[in-house]
C-alpha cells in the first residue's frame, strides 16, 4: 500500500538556517533544522568555510551543508 509508505524529503539548508555571532576565536553558529525545529550550535574557526557562507551573496549548497555538518557534529 503507497499510502502507508512515508517519504521523507530532504531539505536544502539556507542561510536563513544559520545564526552567527562573531566571537573572540571565530564565529557562534547556530543551525536550526527547518523540518524538525532542532537547534545545534558550535564555534567555528575555519575561515574559509565562513567566508564562503556568510561573506557570499549567494552561497552554494555544498557550502552550507558542509557548516551544518561542522555545526553539528
């Protein structure tokens, strides 16, 4: 039966799913996940991962997956 079967969609994060705070050492970043409304939050140092997510006008998806996974784990 299809209607028993439940497909969970991935979601692309966006930029609208991080909170930075500008610390000592790097950046606070808060990711909330848009479909479960979970927060995790971690200092991040790397600078090349910051400045190609908050400094870009547009950042590409790869990016932002790759700072939701160093926000998370």
């Amino acid at each position: 039966m299809l209607e028993d079967i439940y497909v969970m969609k991935t979601i692309k994060p966006t930029l609208e799913d991080f909170k930075f705070r500008k610390k000592q050492e790097g950046y606070h970043v808060t990711y909330t996940s848009p479909v479960t409304l979970k927060s995790w939050s971690n200092v991040i140092k790397n600078k090349h991962l910051i400045k190609d997510t908050i400094e870009s006008r547009k950042p590409m998806t790869h990016r932002l997956e790759d700072l939701k996974r160093t926000v998370k784990f």
